[in-house]
C-alpha cells in the first residue's frame, strides 16, 4: 500500500475515473476492506485528472483518510440519498489531532462540498482531495498566509466556466474587496496555529485559544465578541476609513445582568491604525484605516500588533500595522492637576457668587421695606398737603403764586409716591467690600447680560445683529468640519463642494473679517466718545482750559494712558479665556484616551507646552502644529490689532494726519505683503482647500489688518457727524448695491472662476479690505436712519443677549464640537440634513454654556474693574 502511494502517478484517462468512482458504491457494499481500497483508488485517479499541482502523497505522517473521507467522495459521486450520507459524514466537524477544533468555516472547506460540472450520467466529480495534515497538525493550504494567524481553507480550485447548463462559477486569488472582506475575519483563524508563538505572550495565546475554538462552536458570546469588532463592510473606495465596530457594545460584554453568557475572561477593545494601499487604479494613495477589534484583556499591544501584522500579501498591495492602542487607554482624568487647579478656582468663585448673590438680594428686600415705608409717608404727606390747599384757595389773592408753587409741590409729591411704591427702587450706597461682593452676584449680571430693553440713543445698535449673524456663520463651518472628520462617506463631501451654496461655508473666513471690523469700529467710537464726554464735563464744571502737555510729559502721559488700554482689556479677557483653554486641554487629552477616534488637534499636549503664547496673545505669530486652541488665533490678532488701534488713536489726539497717514500705511503694506506671500507660493483660490496656507496666509496679523483699519474709520467717521448726515436717494441706493454685490461676490463668485495666481493674488489682498469696506457702509447706513429694515433685523433687541454672550460662545463651541463628535462609538454618514440639525443643536449649546461662563469669569471681572479702577 505504501509503494503505491509513493508512487508518482501518470495522469490517467477521464473515462477510467468515471468506471472507478461509478463501481466504488456496490465494492463497498460487498466488503468494506475492498471498499476502502477502491474508495481510495478512485480519488488517487480523480486527482490526477484534475488540474491540480501534487503528484504524490506523503504518507510520512500519521495517515488521515478515514472511512467518513470515502464516504464524503461517494456522496458527491452517486445520488441524492449517498450525497446527504457523505455531507453528514463532514457536518460534525473534523478533530485536530491535538484535540482542538476546527472553526466552522474551516470544517465545511475540509469537506468536499465544491461539486464539479455534472457529467452525462449524472454523476458529479470532485473538485479536490482533502488535505492532508502533518504529525504536528499543520495544515498544508496552497492558499499560502493572509494573516500572521494561518488560515484554515482547503485548497483553492482554479478558475472555471460555466457549462451549458449554467452550473458553475469562479473562483480568484484574494485580491482586491476580497482581500478587504478577510483583513480581518477570526473565524479563519487557526487556534492550533497562533504565529509567532515566541511573540505573544502566554495569557494572551491560552485566551486566543478559548476564544477562537469556542466561535467556531457557536458560543454566544464568542460570537458576540466577534461581531463587536469591526472589519470592512462597504464604501471603502468613498472615504470609509472607520472599521471601529463598537467599544460599548463589547464593554457590554461583561455585564451580568445583561448577558447570561459572559467570556470566562475579560475583553478590552483595541484600536489599530492600519496602512494599506492595493493596486494603483483602486487606491492611487496609500489609505489609513482605524480598525476596532473586540479580544482578551490579557492580550498587550504588542500582542494585537502581532495578531494583526501580515506575513505575506499579493504582490501588488501594501500593509503594515502602524499603532495599537486601547480604549480606554491609562489617562485618569482626575489625577491631572490641570483639572484640580480649573475646579479649585471655580469652586471658590461659586462659593463668592452665591454669597454675592445672597448678599445683593437681602440689599433688595431692605430696599423695597423702605421704599414701602417712604410711599406710605408720602401718601400722608400729600394728604395733608390737599386739606392745606383747599384752606388756602378761599384767602386772598395775594397768596395766588404761593398757591401755585404749593400744587405744582403737591403733583411732585404724588409722582414721587407712586414711583416709589413700584418695584423699582434705588439702592443704597454701599461699602467697598460690598460692592466686590455684589461683583460676583448672579442677580445683577444676568440681568445686565439678559437685558432687552431700549439701548441708549447714541449706540450703535446694529452691530448685535452683525456680531450674532457672525459668529453663527463661524459655527456653521466648524460644523461642517466636525462631520467631516467623522464622517464615513467622504465622498459625498467632493459632491457637496460642487454645490453652488456651499460656498458659503468655504468662504467663511470673512465671517472673522466682521469681528475684526466691530473691534476697530467700536474702539475708535467709544475712544472718541469717552474723550469727548471727558472735556464736555470739565468745561461744564468751569475749569480752565489747560495747556497741553509737551515732550517727555506728553509721551509718559500717553504711555500710562495706553497701558491703562491694553491692562483693562488684558484683565477683561483673559480670564475666561485661561479657563476655556484648561477645558480644552483637559477634553482632548480625555479624548484621546477615551475615543475611537483619533483627533488630529495637539491641544493635549500644545497646551501644556505653549500655553503662555496664548496668555500674551501672540500664539498666531508660531507655526499651527505648535498652536494651543487652534481657533483662537482670532483672539492673538485681535489684540495685536487693538495695541495698533490705540497707539494711532493717541497720535490722533495730537496729530490727526499723522495717524491718518499711519492708518494708510498699514492698511496698503498688509495689502501688498498679503498678494506677496500669496504670489511666492503659487496661492490659488479653491472652494476645496478654504485654510490652504493657513500658515503663511490665513492666520497671519500681516494679511487679515486690513478689516480692523477700515472699521477704525467707520469708527471715527460717526462720531466725527455724530451719525446724523444726510444722503441722497441716488446715494443710498448706489450704496447698498455697491455693497451687497461686493459681499456676495466675495463669498459666491469663486465656484468655476479658474482662477490664476495672479488673480488669486488679487483676490486674497483686497478681498478682506473690500469686505471691511462694505460693512462700513452698511453701519453708516443703519445709525443715519438709511438702513430700513435691514436695521430692524440687525438691531433687534432679542439679538443684544446674544450678542453680549459672542465672546464666550466663539471660545467654547469648538470644545462642545469635539466631545459630542469624538464620543460617539462610530463614524457618522454624511448629509446636509444631519449636519444642520447638529448645526442648530451646537449653536444653542454653545450659547447656553457661554452664559454660565459669562456670568463666571467674565461678568464679574468687569464689574471688579469698575470698581477698583
């Protein structure tokens, strides 16, 4: 028998195999011994007709054809009743020769369950031999190996046609989605074949072990444990990198009460970062893929990296397993001392609100007590004052003016009654201590910020609307960059862009060229008003016009005076500022740790870094990859435009043309230095890239001075005409045309404009000024009575809360973005729909949580400042 399998068998003739496989049935039947033989004969013969490469087979190892191997090829040879008997002889499985089990996927490979093309007579051919396994149970697969851990598969057939009657398929080498499909699929796993066995540590091979064998058993919650992984499922070629499966769901394993099958280990959710790339047509670059995987919490890093690296690939792709982290990971957010330090000082300044609010609203009940008291005295008083008057009516005519002044006494009296007996009243003069108390009240800030009624006459009222329109806009576009960060569908982002709206979030960044424009306008107006309102109150009080100071004097006097400018704002600021930027820390640090995903922001460690730029308001000035709250380069060029604002308004106070030629210095040398930078780096417009450059032209205080400059002559062009001139109709007309082409052109004129360097030069230097400009003539418009109902909207009184909140609002909600967007447990599927609903949703929330830190860190700062200053 030996020398016969030895032997190297010629290829023998079709017409032999079918008279060997036809007879086998009837010879078993007569004496199984003889059956075997024959049985075993027919598939030697089989094989040799068949196109497969092995010619010989090696009985070296321990022989592993068995009655059920001869009975299975019967079953595909004779009828539908032999057929079931050889599909039942495969069904319960094949035992490893070291007692472990094969997955499910690997015992139906194992049988012979691929038929070949039915022959004439009805018989069908199989397709191939079993395998054969060695004395140490190793399997031999033509396959070769797609995972560090050896797949389990029977030889694969080569590729075949259909015949006449439509029976038959093909079959090709993994490549492609096909290889995808088993990146990562544990049930061709081989327990019995870990890799690397001197990588992986024992803990985790032993729980490998048990999890692999009991998921081909059908164990509930290896099955389970498999389905909270993830692994490809479709829209790989449109932008679906996620393959994270669910951290909750298999956290959720170890619930008792949830499950009645738990793992008789505990599970711990890694995330890996794949690359790969297949052939060029399928992916031109190379892809990075974040895989969530659902194993044994004894299996370390390294032990996953092993897992998932491969041995071999098809020629013509690429893989490699960059990292492997946990979630959670180590980071405990209550031992970082960032968060003890925010809620230390948090903590104290509630303890101060409540006592200040305490505090303020016992002052209010004294408060009414006396008023009550004073309009009951009063109430007696003009009683009193009536029965005199009646007296003195019938006396002479000579007391006619005394009894004139009497009544007009009398109406004065009453008036001052029923004042009193409302609900307003007037507050005592208080302490200094009390009123540092009152500066943390809750009562008095939130009625300040809340507060609707009729702004002064002098105000510029239309400015809420435009601050409030502005900082929606900002937080539509950070909309739009949360979901795309997250979003499985990328490439519906490109179709998005093609449409024609959509311009309005890529051009968004002339949403900051409106702060910047508020800043300067309402600078140099309150600058001038103050001024103004300073020398009105020392003519009205008779003093002497004193001469103006010269040389060193003057310049200490403006020194201390721009010092005072810059501390007040400094001290104003900052503090709500420091706080937002300790949460960020602390929530990207938590995410980090925490999320699935991996956020590209490094305000973990930025921040920790370079905190101090952001403090001195200079952090615009360094690289982004070194920037801490990338957003808040908004808040370091407006206060680098402030100290320039100031110091050309305290030249003005002496020489107002040479501030005025300073203010147009500036505004040509950002111009020009804008179009050069833009020109030395082939800058481009493109709807597809809105922060191209951010470096170099974006985030620069050189290239966005020019809205700031423009609204400091809007500034002083009101209070100069007090905001009352008068403008033709042909005038107004031409105006608001002039402007409303100029801001929509700006933002909708790009979309197919193909423009060139130079062109995009042009646009980018005068684009910032040209939007400045505009809104110049729309302020100047509103506040002389020429805005119509475009000054209804924007200064409707419902916007002035919202207005006062911007501040705080423009610091937190990129925050809010990342915890609701980065906790979720697997990506989002793009639309327009979706994404304004979550629109709507960040922008009340970011709202609601400006007003509790308003009323925190902003509120109570200004008030101490009044105080003490």
């Amino acid at each position: 028998m030996k020398d016969i399998l030895d032997v190297k068998i010629p290829k023998i003739s079709p017409n032999l195999n079918a008279v060997l496989t036809a007879t086998g049935p009837s010879i078993y039947a007569m004496s199984p011994k003889l059956g075997l033989f024959w049985g075993l004969l027919a598939l030697i013969v089989h094989q040799s007709t068949s196109n497969t490469t092995p010619t010989s087979i090696s009985t070296s190892s321990t022989p592993t054809t068995t009655l059920d191997d001869v009975t299975t090829a019967q079953g595909h040879l004779g009828d539908d009743v032999i057929e079931s008997q050889g599909h039942e002889g495969t069904s319960q499985g094949q035992m490893m020769e070291d007692g472990e089990i094969m997955s499910e996927g690997q015992m139906s490979d194992d049988s012979a369950t691929s038929q070949g093309p039915t022959s004439a007579d009805g018989a069908s051919t199989q397709g191939h031999l079993p395998e054969a396994r060695s004395s140490e149970g190793h399997v031999m697969s033509s396959l070769g190996h797609v995972n560090n851990i050896q797949r389990l598969t029977r030889p694969r057939a080569p590729p075949r046609t259909a015949d006449n009657s439509g029976v038959g398929a093909w079959e090709s080498e993994p490549n492609g989605v096909h290889w995808l499909l088993n990146l990562y699929n544990p049930h061709h796993w081989n327990p019995s074949l870990l890799p690397d066995r001197q990588k992986i540590s024992g803990e985790c091979r032993s729980a490998m072990k048990q999890y692999l064998i009991s998921l081909a058993n059908g164990t509930v919650w290896a099955a389970k444990m498999s389905d909270a992984s993830g692994r490809y499922s479709s829209q790989f070629f449109f932008g679906n990198d996620f393959w994270l499966g669910s951290h909750t769901l298999c956290k959720e394993l170890q619930n008792t009460r949830a499950n009645q099958n738990v793992p008789p280990f505990r599970t711990s959710f890694y995330v890996a970062k794949l690359r790969l790339k297949l052939h060029h047509e399928m992916t031109p670059k190379v892809r990075e893929i974040s895989l969530g995987v659902c194993l044994p919490s004894s299996c370390q890093k390294q032990d996953v990296t092993t897992l998932l690296q491969p041995e071999q690939t098809p020629p013509e792709h690429s893989f490699e397993v960059l990292r492997v982290r946990s979630v959670p990971g180590d980071y405990s957010i209550f031992h970082d001392p960032k968060l003890h330090i925010a809620g230390t000082v948090t903590l104290v300044i509630l303890i101060l609100m409540v006592i200040g609010t305490g505090y303020e609203y016992m002052f209010e009940l004294q408060d009414q007590q006396n008023s009550k008291k004073k309009g009951k005295q009063a109430a007696v008083a003009a009683t009193t004052l009536t029965a005199s008057v009646h007296q003195m009516s019938a006396a002479s005519s000579k007391l006619g003016s005394a009894l004139e002044v009497v009544i007009n006494d009398k109406q004065n009296l009453n008036n001052s009654g029923s004042d009193l007996s409302t609900d307003s009243y007037t507050p005592a003069k208080r302490t200094k201590t009390e009123e540092l108390l009152l500066c943390f009240s809750c009562l008095s800030n939130s009625r300040k910020i809340l507060h609707c009624g009729a702004a002064p006459k002098d105000s510029l009222t239309c400015v809420h609307g435009l601050r409030f329109l502005s900082l929606a806009w900002v937080i539509m576009v950070h909309t739009y960059l949360q979901v795309f960060a997250i979003a499985e569908n990328k490439t519906l982002r490109t179709l998005t862009e093609r449409n024609f709206m959509f311009q309005t979030v890529s051009n968004a960044t002339f949403s900051v060229d409106t702060f910047f424009f508020i800043s300067g306008l309402l600078v140099t107006f309150l600058y001038f008003k103050s001024s103004n309102r300073t020398s009105s109150s020392g003519e009205r009080e008779g003093e002497r016009a004193r001469p103006s100071p010269e040389g060193f004097l003057a310049f200490k006097i403006g020194f201390l005076k721009f010092c005072k400018l810059v501390g007040y704002r400094f001290l104003r600021l900052t503090p709500a500022y420091m706080f937002v930027l300790c949460v960020a820390s602390i929530a990207m640090r938590w995410l980090k740790s925490n999320s699935v995903f991996e956020p590209v922001s490094l305000d973990d460690s930025n921040c920790d870094k370079y905190w101090w730029r952001n403090a001195l308001y200079i952090n615009s000035l360094f690289p982004r990859k070194d920037m801490c709250m990338l957003w808040s380069w908004y808040m370091s060029n407006d206060t680098q435009f402030y100290i320039i604002g100031i110091v050309i308004l305290l030249i003005s106070a002496r020489h107002l043309k040479v501030a005025s030629g300073l203010l147009v210095v500036f505004l040509v040398s950002s111009c020009v230095t804008t179009a050069l930078v833009a020109v030395r780096y082939d800058y481009i417009v493109k709807i597809e890239e809105p922060f191209a450059l951010f470096d170099e032209l974006y985030d620069k205080p050189w290239t966005r001075l020019g809205p700031y400059l423009v609204g400091m002559f809007a500034g002083w062009f009101l209070f100069k005409t007090n905001a009352r001139i008068r403008i033709s109709l042909f005038t107004t007309l031409s105006g608001w045309l002039l402007s409303l082409l100029t801001l929509t052109g700006l933002v909708y004129g790009v979309l197919g404009s193909r423009m060139g360097v130079a062109s995009s030069a042009l646009y980018i230097a005068l684009g910032h000024t040209a939007w400045g400009a505009a809104l110049a003539w729309i302020v100047i418009a509103c506040c002389c009575g020429y805005g119509g109902f475009v000054n209804s909207l924007l200064s409707c009184r419902l916007l002035h809360p919202l207005s006062r909140l911007t501040y705080c609002a423009y610091l937190i909600h990129p925050v809010i973005m990342v915890l609701t967007s980065f906790q979720m447990d697997g990506p989002l599927h793009l639309h327009n729909g979706l994404v304004f609903i979550l629109y709507f949703g960040n922008l009340v929330a970011a709202f609601l949580l400006s007003f509790f830190i308003s009323i925190t860190y902003e509120a109570p700062i200004v008030r101490l400042l009044k105080v003490l200053l």
